[in-house]
C-alpha cells in the first residue's frame, strides 16, 4: 500500500512510502535536507515498518542552531505508525 504524509515542523514537505509485508519501500521526502534525506531511504528500503518507526521515534533535528521538537526522521517514524494503523483498521 502506498501511503502519503505531510510532516510538520521540519523542512520536508512531504513523505511517501510503501508498505508491502510489513516492509518498507520507495520512501521518499520531498524538500528537506538532501543528504540526510536521500541516505534514509536507502539505509530503510526493505526492512520491517514497525522496527524502523521504533529506532527513528524521538530522533531530533539539531540543526540551524537550536534544537527542534522533530526530524524528518522522527516524522517518518510517525507517518509510518499511522500507516500501520491504517492498515490494521
């Protein structure tokens, strides 16, 4: 299944992924910081949904000089458990 999110509170405007068996795919942020943003989705591609949205929950962004309250990680984290919810309804 193929799910969209709009995070808030970071750069990214939108996140896009697939679940298929419970696992990751074609994850895509679009905006946001490349580098970050474009090593994510490689590191993920293909592992199991639920232990990815574990290991980003809470993960910060501590850029521009301050700390923010999310990432595009932790908003990927967030996006993902939705989608499981979703999926489960």
């Amino acid at each position: 299944m193929k799910f969209e999110y709009n995070p808030v509170g970071v750069c990214s405007k939108k996140i896009e992924f697939e679940i298929n068996d419970g696992k990751l795919h074609n994850v895509k942020f679009t905006g946001g910081c490349p580098g970050n943003l474009v090593a994510i989705p490689k590191l993920i591609e293909g592992k199991d949904a639920s232990e990815i949205a574990e290991i980003l929950r809470g993960n910060l962004c501590l850029g521009r000089g301050a700390a923010m309250k999310t990432s595009c990680a932790d908003q990927l984290a967030i996006a993902i458990e939705e989608a499981l919810e979703q999926k489960a309804s």
